[in-house]
C-alpha cells in the first residue's frame, strides 16, 4: 500500500501540470498557472538577485495555497515580522488567485509561484532561498518538499490546521499519508477535534492554537475602510441594509425572488456577487425589479434616491462594506461551502447561508445559538430574515457573535510562540 500510494501521488504530480496545460485553453485561471511556472528557476533567482539574501538573520518561508490560506497566515506573518523585524521572507503561492492578487504583498520580500512539487523543484528551492523555517498554512501536503525540508532539519510547522475523520490520515490505508505528518516539527490545528485526530494516530507534536483567520477580521473591522458612496446608500448606516456577500447563482435563485417580492419598506441591498463581469452584472440587474444601480456606473452618474438595490462589482471594498450592513447573507452555501463568515460577524451582522456549512467551527456555534441560520429555500430564507426583525432577538444574535470572537481571538500569538519555541537556535 505504501508503494502505491506513493506511485499514485509520483503520477499526479507528473499529470497534473499537463492537465492544467490542456485547460489552459479553455480558462484564463489555469493560463495563469501554467504561465506563472515557466522558467520558474530563472525567475526566482532574478528576484532574489534583486533584493539579496542577508546572511545571518531569520528567513522564513511561508508557503499558502490560495488567497483564503495567506488570509489566515497573514496575522501571524505580521506578528512574526513584528517581533523580528529583521527577517527576510519569501512567499509562495500554489494558486493564481492567491498569487495574482498578493504577488505585491509587503510583508513579503519575495512572491513566488510554487513550483510543481518534485526532487529536483524541491532541492533548487531550498538551494535558491536557504530558508531558516518553512510554514505551510492550513493543508499543504507536497511529499517531496516535506521530505527535502525534514532531511535538511530546517523547522518546518502546519499552521491553521482543520482536520477531519474522513481524510486519509485516520484511514487504515494511510500509512503513507500519516508519514507526511511526521515531516512536521509541529501542527497547529484550529479545533479541539483535529487534536483529538492527531494524537489519536501518535501524532503528539500538535498544539490547538484556534483559527488565525479571526485575529484577521478582528484587524480589519478595526482598519475599515470609508466607502463614501456606501455611506451616502446607506444614509451614515441608518438606512437599514441588507448585505449580500459573495453570493453564486444558487443563492441568487432564492435571493433574488425574495428582493423582487419581500423587500421590506425602508431596506435596502448591496448585493457582492462572486461573479462581477459585466454580463453577470447586467444580468442580475434586468433580474431585479427594484431600481437598481452598479457601484462602478457610479464614476459616471450620481447615486439615486429611489436606488433600493447597489451591485457591488468591484473587488477589495466588502470587507469594509459590512461596517454600514444591519444584516448579512453570505453565499457558497449550495456549492462546496459558504465563504468568509466571519468578516460581517466582526462588524456584529447576524449572518444567512446555505446548507453547506459544517466545515466551519464558528458557523456551527452561531447556528446552534441563532446568531446565524442555514437556509434551504426562499420559505427557510424569508423566516430567518424576519425572524431577526425583532430587537431582542437581533441584540442577542449580535452578543453570541461579540462573545465568540473575543474568545477565539489570539491564535496568530499562540502559533508565533509555538514557532518560536520550537525553532530557538534558527531564529
């Protein structure tokens, strides 16, 4: 079984650039990816030729799939670089979405595309960079970099871990998979059960530190932005808005349905779809039967009084929108998952799903205690949105967000001092 596992993984990683290769033609996402490899080595050593390494003083790499992974990795990468200014760092990223979106980040030195994982992509990379610690954020598992990273004893730790029991780790056949955790100097997992999980495999080196991604949004409630027209929408957070953030063609089926005939008088909405090309856009408006502007169209007309209902299509602003919202849907709930709950929760919106959300600690709680609610339908929909027009019942949903999040807080500490303790004599 440990043969197999291994030939199985060794083909992946040969098939795989190929079969992005071949989608390539058809998506820009995986263009980018291809793109962004070729002559990787030539590239990496022009940037790192550009802004030399230092000798003597900490070089971390940290290494994210995506831009959600560097979300929950950029509180500890910020209290790292905090406590050692010093420090030199380099970024990478598996995904475009992470990279093209980050591939300026200032908190980095260096921004990279990671290389598809083999011997010789593994050994260059640490040749090139010589890093001091490696962290991978939240479920990075490339064998052959683990391996290299481990056999060179730098400190190498998994930072924001979620694990479950149906991963191959806890299976009887993943023999090959448990050796990938060994690699490891530590793991920090976000919940009690991953713990339990780890431990329950002889896996001890593994601290629950909590999910960094909170520190995060708590960061950025407090950093918010002005958004002089979403201030105008909303008359100074008066106007009582409903935020729709993220939201997929599956959301839409129930949520636009319910604008078209349930909106009640004096609301409003700012829908963030996922999707924001203009056709999308144009789209959703003819949909919507309520007057209805795009927050782009606002550099060339003014904002309507009679508006009801503001497309939000541009990216970077939603974080900071919540701060006007009195309530928030968040869409993914009918596809692979919801997206970023948290973010309207530092601001104190009760938060609306799909059913698709039990991946999600904090989603689980909220539900359980009615600071969130699962909806399935435009009926489910429709009753948890009035259910929280009553005062006490919306105070208390806001109390269960405040009080989850000061508890959870503080787990990009927890990591650094972990990191720190275990990695003494490389920093």
């Amino acid at each position: 079984m440990l043969l197999l596992s291994a030939l199985l993984y060794f083909l992946f990683t040969r098939l795989y650039p190929l079969l992005i290769g071949l989608a390539g033609f058809f998506s820009k996402k995986a263009r980018q990816w291809t793109r962004g490899r070729l002559h990787w080595s030539k590239k990496t050593k022009t940037q790192l030729n550009q802004r030399k390494l230092k000798a003597d003083i900490p070089r971390l790499w940290m290494h994210c799939a995506s831009l959600g992974e560097f979300e929950q990795g950029k509180p500890i990468l910020q209290l790292f670089k905090k406590r050692h200014p010093e420090a030199q760092i380099l970024l990478s990223f598996f995904s475009p979405s992470g990279f093209e979106l980050r591939k300026t980040e200032l908190l980095a030195d260096w921004v990279i595309y990671l290389p598809m994982d083999s011997p010789r992509h593994a050994r260059q990379l640490l040749d090139f960079f010589k890093p001091s610690l490696v962290v991978f954020v939240k479920y990075e598992f490339w064998w052959y970099y683990l391996k290299e990273i481990r056999q060179r004893n730098i400190p190498l730790f998994l930072l924001a871990a979620r694990f479950r029991a149906s991963q191959p780790f806890f299976k009887p056949f993943g023999k090959w998979y448990r050796r990938l955790l060994q690699n490891f100097t530590a793991i920090m997992v976000q919940n009690q059960e991953s713990e339990k999980l780890l431990r329950g495999i002889g896996y001890e080196r593994v601290f629950r530190c909590g999910d960094p991604r909170i520190d995060r949004v708590l960061e950025l409630a407090e950093q918010k932005k002005d958004i002089p027209l979403l201030e105008q929408f909303s008359n100074k957070g008066q106007t009582p808005l409903l935020i729709l953030g993220s939201t997929w063609p599956a959301d839409e089926k129930i949520l636009l349905p319910w604008i078209n005939a349930h909106l009640p008088k004096g609301w409003k909405v700012l829908l963030a779809p996922h999707e924001i090309k203009q056709a999308h856009v144009k789209k959703l408006m003819r949909r919507i039967q309520w007057p209805t502007q795009s927050y782009t169209a606002l550099n060339k007309e003014p904002l309507r009084q009679e508006t009801r209902v503001l497309i939000l299509d541009t990216i970077g602003l939603l974080a900071s929108a919540y701060q006007y919202g009195r309530l928030a849907y968040i869409g993914g709930g009918f596809g692979k998952g919801i997206h970023n709950i948290l973010e309207p929760a530092a601001f104190g919106l009760p938060v609306l799903f799909g059913p698709r959300y039990k991946k999600f600690d904090e989603a689980i709680f909220w539900v359980e205690r009615q600071a969130a609610f699962a909806v399935r339908d435009l009926r489910d929909f429709k009753q948890a949105f009035n259910s929280l027009q009553d005062e006490a019942r919306l105070q208390q949903a806001k109390k269960e967000l405040q009080l989850y999040l000061r508890q959870h807080k503080g787990a990009a500490a927890c990591c650094v001092a972990k990191i720190e303790e275990h990695a003494k004599r490389f920093l």
